[in-house]
C-alpha cells in the first residue's frame, strides 16, 4: 500500500513559508507532518522570498526534512514550477498538490519531480504526494480516478475552496455542521483513497481555539475511516495525534480477534463475546494493528 511511504502520518500542520519563526515553532512540535504553505498562506508578491526561505530552511534541517513537506501553488497557475525549482534542492520529505483536477496533474506532476530529483541526486521516485481532491467543482467529479497514480501516498479534500469554487455564501448548516455538498466531499475523498489504496487525511477545522469540537470531529472521521488530519494551529496537533491513535483496549480487543481466527483458520464466522464476528471484522483488527505496528 502506497501509505507505507509516509508511514503513520496522523497530524499535518501547516505553517507560511514566508515565516521563518512560524516554520520554525511547526517544525519543533509534535506534527508527524509538517507542511510549508507556498499557495494560500503566502501574497503574489511573497512567493519568491518564501521560496527561498523554505529551501533554506530545509537545507539547515536535514535530519528532520523527512516530515517536512512542502505545499506548492496550482499546476493550472504560473507558480508551481518555480515552487518545485527552488525547493527541490532541499530535498523536502514530500509535495502536497492543492487543487488536483484528477490523476493527470499528478502524472504532470511526477514528470516535473522526476527531472528535479534526477538534477540534485535525490532518488527517483522517492518524493511522495498528497493531494487536495476536491477544491473545485469539477475535482468532485475525478476522486475515484487516482488508483495507480505515481507518487500518490495520501489523498485530502478542501471545503473553503471548494465553496468558493461553486459560488456559496458558506459551507455550513445552521448548526455549524458542514453542509451536504461538503459532507459528499468527504466522502468522495474517503472513498477515493481507499480505491487507490493511499492514506485519507481529514481537511482542517478552522476554529482552532475549540479543541473540544476539534477532538469529536476527529473522533468521528476516523471511525469513519480517515487516518489523520491537516492542522492549522499547533494547539490542535496533540488533539489530533491522540485522536487517530487506537487506544490500549482498541489494540487489545483487535490482537484478539486475529488470534480468533488464527486459531480458527477453516472458519468463516466466529462467535465471540456475544457477537458473530466475520472476515470482515478480522480486516478491519488487522488494519488497525497496521496503525500502530512496523
């Protein structure tokens, strides 16, 4: 599975890469990803300075540069390939693509990274990719096309853009929940990693100071499935770390249930604490264990 590039990646956290402190605060906190903003945290004007500092950055931390990614501007704008030129020689842990429009700007998108790794003797293919599915309204359409994309090791979905991309006034019910459209993203985006067999990352939850909201959304997606979450404050990394992190009992209950079947090799149901376990439940114990276990 192609997730086993990044490994156990549960917090991304975004910093400007026009901020040296801020950079610098992501970096030494407890972020498994660590992601410097080229795109939306960054002015036109701010682009080359922030280019540079990112590639400095990177080159004074080599030890570290494994989790430190780098998130450039749209293939459909005149950024990227100045972004990639810059930061390539630093050698970043890997590239977030904002705005994907389906599996072909991630093809464009290798060729560019394959000829930058094969100038600064890094080695092919081994910068990985996480992209954002669903930031436009014909994105929605291309989620379940990435399967086989070179790179790809992680999947996210966006809902400010995408509402900007539609022409919403917001993305929320009443109640504050995110409204169908945007609940539909998600699930393309869960739905889609999943047949690509890549890592689904939770887009960012904006009200950074609510880390009580914070905790039972992260909560909620990942028994739905996702894996991790984007951040954009370092207070939510810890929430988020501990949210997608199985429990002692999780652990415990799912190294039972293959020990179940292990013992049981021939059969195809198990009763076992007053349910009917199936192969399914047995999938699902051994995923989890992969969370947490090389």
């Amino acid at each position: 599975m192609k997730a086993n590039m990044i490994g156990k990646a549960r917090s991304w956290l975004f910093a400007p890469g026009d901020s040296d402190r801020k950079m610098a605060k992501a970096a030494e906190g407890e972020a498994d990803v660590v992601i410097f903003d080229l795109e939306d945290a960054v002015a036109e004007e701010n682009k080359p300075a922030a280019r540079a500092s990112v590639y400095h950055f990177l080159r004074a931390n080599p030890a570290d540069r494994a989790r430190l990614w780098v998130r450039v501007n749209p293939l459909d704008g005149p950024h990227t390939a100045h972004d990639l030129a810059a930061i390539m020689p630093g050698k970043p842990g890997g590239i977030m693509l904002p705005k994907s429009r389906g599996r072909h700007d991630v093809e464009q998108l290798d060729r560019l990274l394959s000829a930058l790794e094969g100038e600064h003797e890094i080695e092919p293919g081994s910068t990985p990719v996480i992209a954002l599915v669903t930031e436009t309204a014909a994105a929605m359409f291309t989620t379940g096309d990435y399967a086989g994309s070179p790179r790809l090791a992680a999947m996210t979905w966006g809902a400010e853009d995408l509402a900007d991309s539609i022409g919403a006034q917001t993305n929320r019910d009443p109640d504050g929940e995110f409204s169908f459209t945007y609940k539909m993203a998600r699930s393309l985006c869960l739905l889609g990693a999943a047949a690509a067999e890549v890592l689904p990352i939770e887009t960012i939850d904006t009200d950074f100071r609510n880390l009580e909201g914070l905790q039972a959304r992260a909560e909620q997606v990942r028994r739905e499935g996702y894996r991790g979450m984007l951040a954009i404050h370092p207070a939510q990394v810890p929430v988020i770390n501990a949210a997608f992190s199985p429990s002692a009992d999780d652990i415990a209950e799912a190294r039972e249930i293959i020990a179940l079947f292990a013992a049981n090799p021939g059969a195809g149901t198990i009763g076992w604490n007053g349910k009917m376990l199936d192969r399914p439940h047995l999938s699902r114990a051994q995923q989890l264990l992969a969370q947490v276990e090389d």
